[in-house]
C-alpha cells in the first residue's frame, strides 16, 4: 500500500511546544458518541512520552525527490516508525483525517483509504471515559496542546488503550492549519496499572475487613468486661447502650423486663446525647407491657432479632406503635432498626433496639448486636439470681440477730447495715446476754464469707457462743473464748471467725465497772468515757476462732465509771477503699469525741455507722452504756 506524502501546510512546532494529555483517538470538535466504562487510569499511570519533534516537509506532494538529504531521511523516518502519526485539517468540514501513517494503520486496522476523510471519532470505544473525550475536545476548542489516554476500538472491534498528544499547528500569519496526534498503545500498561490498583483496593477491602473484625472482637471484650462487672439491672442497661452507640448506631434504647412481661427499666443513648428525650419517654411506658404489634413485642415472641432496613419506607409505625415513640423516633432520625431480645437461660429479660439514620445494618452487626443481647442477658440474670441469694442471706442474717434484753443498769442501742446491693451478705453479728451471775456479756463477730453459709455459720456460731457464756465454769472472757474454739473445731464447723468478747461486772462498793475483755483477732472496743474521753481498749489481741487450740488467751481488766459507754463494731466500719485501716480507725475516734460528755448509746451508734455509707461490706455496731 503507497503511502501518501503529508500535505504541505502540515508543519509540526517545534521541540518548545508543550504536549498535554493524549488519547488513542484523534481530536474531533463534534460532539462524541455518549461514553462510560473504563475510565482514566490516572496520574499513577507511568506515562508513553512520544517525540518532542516530529517535521513534516513541506514541499508539493507531487514532487519525488527532495534536494535536501537531511529532509528526506526526516521524511522517511516518519513514515518507518513504530510511532503512529495522524493529521488532521480543522479547516474542512468535521475536522477529517487528512494524512496517517503505517504504523497509525497497523494499531489500528483502518486502512488509509478507510480512514481519510473521516473524522476521529470512529475510534472511540463506547465505553471510553466521558472526561477524556472533554479533555479533548476543550483542547481542540482552545487551540491548545493535550495529552490523554482513553479507550479506542480498532476496526474489527477490539479495544486498546490510546495515549495521545494532540498539537495544534498554525501557519506564519498565525492561523489554525492542522492537528498533529502521536498517539501509542499503551494497553499492556494500562492493564498492569489496573491490575495493580485492583490488588491495591482488594488490600484495602480486606485491611478494612480486618480492622472491622477488630473492633467487633475489642467491642465484645469490652462488653463482657463491662456487663459483668456490676449487679445493678439499671446500671447495665446503661452500659449496654453505651457499648452501642456509636459503634453499631446512631442511638439505642434498652428495656428490662419483669417476670410478668412489663416494662421495667429503661436505658437510652444517642450520638448526639439526646437520651434524656428517649429515657423520659421510656419512664412513662415503665410498668406497661410491651406495645402489641411492635418490632420489640415481635422480638419477644420469636426469641430472634428483627431487622426493618428501610423505616423511611414502611414508617416508624411498622417499628414502633405508641404515638410518643413514633413522634420521638420520627424527631431523633431514622433510617433502619435492629431489634434484639435479651435472651438467657430461656427467658426473654429485655429488649435492645439499635437506630441508624443511614444504611441498614449488615450480617456482621446484627451478629455482634444479638451477642451482646445475650450477653447482657446473662449478666441480668446472674444479677436477678444473685439479689434472690443476697435477700435471702440478709433476711437470715438479720433473723439470727437478737432483739437486745432489758438489763438492770444498762442502756444499749444496736444496729446492723447489710452491703450494698453489688456485694456479698457477710456474717457479722452482735449480743447482749444478761448472765445469771448478774454480769452482762456484750459480744460482737465477723465470721469470714459473704454469703448465705457465712449466714448460717454466724447462727451456729452465735449460738455456741451463748452456751458456752451462759453456763461457763469460768465466765472470764479468754476461758469462754478458749472453750468456744475446742467446740468450733471439734466439731468440725469449718468456721473462721473474728469475735470480740467483754464481760461487766459491777464493782462490790456500786463505785462503777470492771470490764474484763478478751478478742480474736478483731478490732479491739472503744471506751467512751463520761468525761467524754475516748480510748481503744487494744492491751490484748489474739487469733482468730477456728485456728488452732493450742494457744491459750488471755483477757485485760479495766475498772471504768459509771456513765462509760462502750462501743463494738465489725471491720466494715472502718475499712475504707484505698485507704489505710489506722485512718478510719482515727475517723472513729475522732468522730466520738466529737460527741461530748455522757454521750447516749444511741447517739454514739448513730454517730459511728455514719462511716459506714456506700460501704461494700455489712457492718455491725453496738454500744453499751453502764450506768
């Protein structure tokens, strides 16, 4: 095939002129054919640079041979070379082809006959990207140099990808007399540059899938740590809700449930901090049983989750059913919920619904969402059973308390103060026994555990005690407490216990007291003088009850006034958290002297058990003032 010499007035600028973006086909200023597909592979692309400087000569066409050598061999090399060239003449009508060479015919399979006279165009895949095209055609409005790569199609409908420089040529007057595009298949490039990409946003997806499952597995650690860490029902609703927001919703509302099916507590948080509207809402809905026809009753039945992807669709009233929860819904955004049963051990103990504004949530989080449920659940239940075992204890323990005898001479006041709801029931217990000697015994202990046989084993061991008081051959404190330890573990008891054990006697001439005191490993008493004096009757101290027998104990004597209040009470008064023991001991003291001469024993009861607020163990307490 004889290829034709480029026309005269086809001059291309020189080395100086600027080369943009290209596309593999030529510029067109017509209108393209409507685009889409692949598109642009970017910047990240490595770049084909064509010839800076490409000369065609300009001599008539018709003449065969050139005087100049030099321009000749530019003449041949255009044609010989790999490189596809393309001219095209604005002047005519659609900007046609008006020159190629052999390798253009090559790339592309149009032959020269078929493509001169045509506009570009035709080698524009219809998938070729939309911004190319414009790139190109604004280029070619403009008067101005471009490059791109864009998608072409050869001419028997294979595509290949094209980078194209497009240079405007203008005559010596300054006039617009062709376009020159160098263009290169650049398809292998292209493809490995998508491949490399592809397996850039393959990484990502599976990085991003990674950190995903991360923080489900960080959410579900920091959930159980937190549901299992607190007894109070309110108090984990709070946390559960808090878990979710916002990792898995916008916001979330928690209910429990009683036995009978009602609502019973409620808990709400939202991205904005909008809870309190949905706790306010939820206080009034608070001993009702759940809405029939709603996604939580609906829940409740099946024992499943629920999921309602798009409410904007169906309407909050497919969700909700009360009026005020469709208006706070409605108000507070909303897009999809996810409704889950808090389910354990069979039974249905609250219901947790989760509230985007956006999208629906995927399989993962309605996973990660029904865990939790269960979870929470658990806790509720472990609570639910362990406030059985805790009333049960307490109501025990304070069972075995006894109601103080009336005794000639003395006036006594006691008091006893379970722990908080989130502990154990501990075994502490008092006395006051009015011995047939005519001497009054006052006893206080702490048998170690906190639970419902540490309740039982104070019952056992504050009746041996008695018996042992009441008919002992020798009724010192030590020789009871000696005997007390051979009963605990003779027979086998399996029984630690602090006790602390006085006896008063009054003196022959009516002039006041002797205290005759000995303790097992316990605080030691508190003498509160009519003087309004204060000082711990610590001489003696000696091992706990269930230890051993093969330690004899010992009592000290104190004669004290009449008018002198004595005051016993269990560790957990002076036991603070964090803080050294001597401290609250101090506290104590400091807080009876405060109190003044003769003070009342139930003011000085009154005033000791004030150190015992938001105490997390039982405390028990008893003063004896002798008159």
């Amino acid at each position: 095939m004889s290829v034709r010499t480029p026309p005269a007035a086809a001059a291309v600028p020189s080395t100086g002129t600027p080369a943009a973006r290209s596309a593999a086909s030529a510029p067109t200023d017509a209108p393209p054919d409507p685009l889409g597909g692949p598109r642009d592979p970017g910047p990240t692309a490595e770049r084909h640079q064509p010839p800076a400087l490409v000369a065609f000569p300009v001599a008539d066409p018709s003449v065969r041979g050139h005087p100049d050598p030099i321009r000749q061999l530019r003449e041949d090399a255009v044609v010989a070379t790999d490189v596809c060239f393309v001219i095209t003449d604005p002047r005519q009508p659609d900007n046609p082809v008006v020159w190629v060479n052999p390798a253009f015919t090559r790339v592309t399979g149009w032959t020269e006959e078929e493509i001169l006279g045509r506009n570009c165009r035709v080698l524009q895949a219809p998938t070729a990207d939309p911004a190319a095209v414009a790139e190109l055609r604004a280029a070619v409005a403009e008067r101005r140099p471009t490059t791109v790569t864009v998608l072409n199609r050869r001419r028997d409908g294979t595509e290949f990808w094209n980078e194209l420089t497009v240079t405007p040529v203008f005559d010596v007057d300054g006039e617009l007399v062709s376009h020159v595009g160098v263009q290169a298949d650049v398809s292998t490039r292209v493809r490995a540059e998508g491949e490399r990409l592809r397996a850039l946003e393959a990484e990502r997806v599976a990085r991003r899938h990674i950190e995903q499952a991360q923080n489900r597995l960080l959410l579900m650690a920091e959930g159980t740590s937190q549901l299992a860490a607190t007894l109070d029902g309110d108090e984990l609703l709070r946390r559960l809700v808090r878990l979710c927001v916002p990792g898995l919703a916008d916001w979330a509302w928690a209910v429990g449930l009683t036995e009978s099916g009602t609502v019973g507590g409620v808990a709400a948080a939202h991205v904005a901090g909008r809870e309190d509207e949905l706790e306010r809402l939820g206080a009034g809905l608070t001993g009702r049983p759940v809405a029939p026809g709603s996604a939580a009753e609906a829940a409740v039945a099946t024992g499943r989750p629920r999921v309602d992807p798009d409410v904007t669709a169906t309407g909050p009233s497919a969700v909700f059913r009360t009026e005020q929860e469709v208006e706070l819904a409605t108000g507070l955004g909303l897009h999809s919920v996810l409704t889950v049963p808090m389910v354990a051990r069979g039974r249905t103990l609250g219901v947790l619904t989760l509230v985007s504004a956006d999208g629906p949530p995927d399989s993962e989080d309605v996973g990660v969402a029904t865990d939790l449920g269960r979870r929470a659940a658990m806790a509720m239940d472990n609570a639910r059973l362990y406030q059985q075992e805790f009333s049960v204890a307490e109501t025990l323990q304070r069972s075995l308390l006894p109601a103080l005898p009336v005794v000639p001479g003395v006036t006594a006041h006691a008091h006893y103060q379970a722990a908080s709801s989130t502990a154990a029931v501990g075994g502490d217990f008092y006395d006051l026994i009015d011995l047939p000697d005519g001497s009054v015994a006052l006893a206080i202990g702490d048998v170690a555990g906190h639970d419902i046989d540490a309740a039982a084993h104070m019952g056992q061991l504050r009746g041996l005690l008695r018996a042992c008081a009441f008919e002992a051959p020798d009724p010192d404190p030590a020789a009871v407490l000696n005997r007390l330890d051979r009963l605990v573990l003779g027979l086998r008891l399996q029984t630690l216990a602090t006790l602390a054990y006085a006896r008063a006697v009054r003196l022959p001439d009516g002039g006041g007291w002797r205290l005759q005191v000995a303790t097992a490993g316990h605080p030691p008493l508190v003498v509160c003088a009519p003087d309004g004096a204060v000082r711990q009757l610590d001489e003696v101290r000696g091992l706990m009850l269930g230890v051993t027998t093969e330690r004899t104990r010992s009592s000290t004597v104190v004669d004290v006034p009449r008018g002198t209040t004595v005051l016993a009470y269990t560790d957990g008064l002076v036991e603070h958290r964090g803080a050294d023991l001597d401290e609250g001991t101090a506290d104590l003291l400091a807080l009876l002297a405060a109190l003044g001469p003769r003070p009342d024993p139930s003011a000085v009861t009154r005033a000791a058990m004030t150190l015992a607020d938001n105490r997390l163990d039982d405390v028990a307490c008893i003063s004896l003032t002798l008159h």
